[in-house]
C-alpha cells in the first residue's frame, strides 16, 4: 500500500541519519547521544503521523483530491523536513537534496549542480551500516560532517540516500576535553615517575651523612637516580606538544642493567612489598627505545603495586625470557584480581577503579608498545596471580 511505502522510506531515510550519530559517538566518544535520541524523536513523531494518516480522515469531499502519489511525497517531504540532519540522494551519479536541512546546507531546491568535492565519490563508495567522514565548505567556513548511507527502492531502482550528521563542534568540544584531560594524566604521571627517584636520591644522602658510608652502593644509587632522570626528561620533552607519542629511536639495551634499574626503583617507591627478577632465560640485550621501554614496564609494575593495597603477602615477580622472534617480559601480583566485567576495558583511556586512578598506565603502556610492533596483553587473573605480558621484537640479541 501507499502508506507501507511512506513507512519504508521514512524509515531508511531516518534511521540512516540516527546510525550516522550513533556510530560516529561509538567510536569517537563524542557527544552525539543527544543528537541520536532527536532522530529517533522525529522517526517515532513520523511512525505516529504515518498511523494517524491510516485511520480514515474527516471526509469534508475535497474537490480535488489528490493522487496517491502525489499525496505520498508531500507526506514524505513532511516527514523528512523533521529531520535536523541534512538528507541527501545520489540519483544516477546526480545530488539531490532530500530534506529543509540539506536544501539549507547546499542552497538548492533539487539538484545539487555543483556539489561538495568528494561527496559524490564518498555517496557511492560508504556502504549502507558503514560511516565516513568528509569536509563541506559553507558560508566560506569548512564543517566536518558524519556521513552514512542506505539503499532504498523507488520507483523500481535503487537509490543510495546519505545522512550528513555536523561534527565540527562535537569534535572541537571533544579536543579541547581530552586535552585538558592529557596535561592532567601526564602532570600526574611523571610526578608519580619522580617519587620513586627522589627517594633513591635521600637514600643515597642519608648512606653519605654514615662515618662510614658504603661508596660503591652510594654511587649506584646516585647513577640511579641520573640515568631515570635523563630518561625522564627526554620523556616528558617528547610530550611537550601533546600530539602524539613519539616514534621510538630504538638502541641496544643490555637487559641485566635495564631491569636492575627498574628493581631499584620499585623497591625504593615500595619497600614493603616483595619483589623478584627473573631472567633465567632471559637474552642479554634486545633493541628498542630505553626511555619509552621504561615507561611502558613502569606503569606495568605500579599498576601492579597498586594493586597490592592491604593484601596480607604482597609480592612482585618480574620475568625477562627469550622467545621465538620477540623478547617479552611478564609482571605477575599476588592480589586479588581483576573482576571479569572490567578486563576487556583495562586498556581503555582513562578507565580506573581506583578512588586517585588516572587510566592512563596501560593504555599508555601498551600504545608504546604496539609502536614498538609488540604488544601487551591480561593473560591471566584470578585472586592471588594477576599476569601481564608485555613483548617486543627480538632485535639485536645475544
């Protein structure tokens, strides 16, 4: 019937322009909910509107009443001017404008003569239930626009119709969050990252004020303490843009130096816990970048102290091993685990269930080491063993 095709279309053109929202929220993060929930308002105003007009009208015996086609469209047209997305139709490689919003966006009634470079091409290529992204120049001022497609079926062909959802100022809105939200995190992290060096630097002061002081162990701590600052600093200067973490500048790492210093640091910033290397099978060196290594196998093991907090036997084991093609080190705690509903999201920016937590540690973490084409995974928790893995490519070793 007439009314099934309005429903139909109604539908597709509708929910098109609520999937663009709703997936370009689900993998930006952004704000689009609200919008999302507006176009589900106006599909559920057009369902109402589509029922009312079943139900026999009022009949006054128009005196020219109009055909069924006709009346379908304007009905169609009213429906789809609800819509605050603008909605456009790819008709034979033409550019129609569909929608009060689109007619706005391109100032035309119909055909679109001279459209936006690329959205044709971008029209044809974005299968229906698949979203793009293209720039649309108006009023001289470029807005970024969420584009999705569907198929529907008029007049006997297919129609590719296109939802164009404004993303600019979510997407500016959404910068300006996680940037604030990055100089927060990084302050709070090479704070942490100076605690355990500042206190390795009073250590070796109290060693030298003994009559006696152990000079060879003083100036091992002192090394210490340089070593990680220098790594600190060359850190916290690649960071300074707050763009993007830097490409590692890999070097040969002797392991036995690498993960004595790490050893050090983390018995210093938590002497009550218990902590253990292995490096059994360990190789002697590995390449890679020794700053961004440190940093990524430091969040490891604080998250991993952190999450030793009033466990009766709190201990730290961390293993260094040789595999086929990759280097990979293990970090296991003796706490209570992690619940099941919040492993898959652990690796998530700024996740936490800690009361000071940033969740940073790991997301950092591991993007330093995918860069690094390694990777680091949960391979096991359960209460009294928590296990992660962390690898790189083997490189240079032996």
């Amino acid at each position: 019937m007439a009314s099934d095709r309005v429903r139909a279309a109604v539908r597709a053109l509708v929910i098109a322009a609520a999937g663009a929202g709703g997936a370009f929220a689900a993998t930006r993060g952004l704000y689009a909910t609200a919008l999302l929930a507006a176009l589900i308002a106006v599909w559920t105003a057009a369902l109402n509107l589509v029922d009312t007009g079943r139900q026999p009208p009022p009949r006054p015996s128009p005196p020219a009443p109009l055909l069924a086609d006709e009346e379908d469209r304007r009905r169609l047209t009213a429906y789809l001017d609800l819509s605050p997305a603008p909605l456009v139709a790819l008709d034979d490689g033409r550019l129609r404008v569909v929608n009060r919003a689109a007619r706005r966006l391109f100032g035309a009634s119909d055909l679109v003569a001279d459209p936006p470079a690329g959205l044709v091409t971008a029209l044809s290529d974005t299968r229906p239930g698949r979203t793009a992204t293209i720039d649309i120049s108006h009023d001289a001022v470029v807005r970024s626009f969420a584009l999705a497609t569907g198929d529907l079926a008029l007049s006997g062909r297919m129609t590719r119709i296109g939802a164009l959802i404004d993303i600019d100022a979510e997407l500016k809105a959404a910068e300006a969050t996680a940037l604030r939200e990055l100089v927060q995190v990084l302050s709070h992290e090479i704070v942490n990252a100076l605690t355990p060096i500042a206190s390795l630097a009073e250590t070796a002061v109290a060693m030298l004020d003994d009559p006696d002081p152990a000079l060879p162990k003083v100036r091992e701590a002192i090394e210490t303490v340089a070593r990680r600052a220098a790594s600190l600093h060359r850190f916290g200067e690649s960071y300074r843009a707050l763009a993007r973490l830097p490409a590692p500048v890999p070097e040969r790492i002797a392991l036995t130096a690498f993960t004595d210093d790490l050893a050090a640091l983390f018995t210093t910033r938590w002497p009550g816990i218990a902590f253990t290397t292995d490096r059994a099978d360990a190789p002697a060196h590995l390449l890679a970048d020794p700053d961004q290594l440190t940093a990524a196998l430091w969040a490891v093991l604080q998250n991993a102290a952190e999450a030793l907090h009033d466990t009766p036997d709190p201990r730290v084991t961390f293993a260094v091993f040789a595999l086929v093609g990759q280097t990979r080190f293990a970090v296991t705690d003796t706490g209570p685990g992690i619940p099941a509903g919040d492993q898959p999201d652990i690796f998530r920016p700024f996740f936490t269930t800690k009361a000071k937590g940033t969740g940073v540690g790991l997301a950092l973490a591991r993007q330093i080491l995918r860069g690094h084409d390694g990777d680091l995974m949960l391979a096991a928790s359960r209460p009294g063993a928590t296990r992660f893995e962390a690898s790189v490519p083997a490189g240079t070793t032996g």
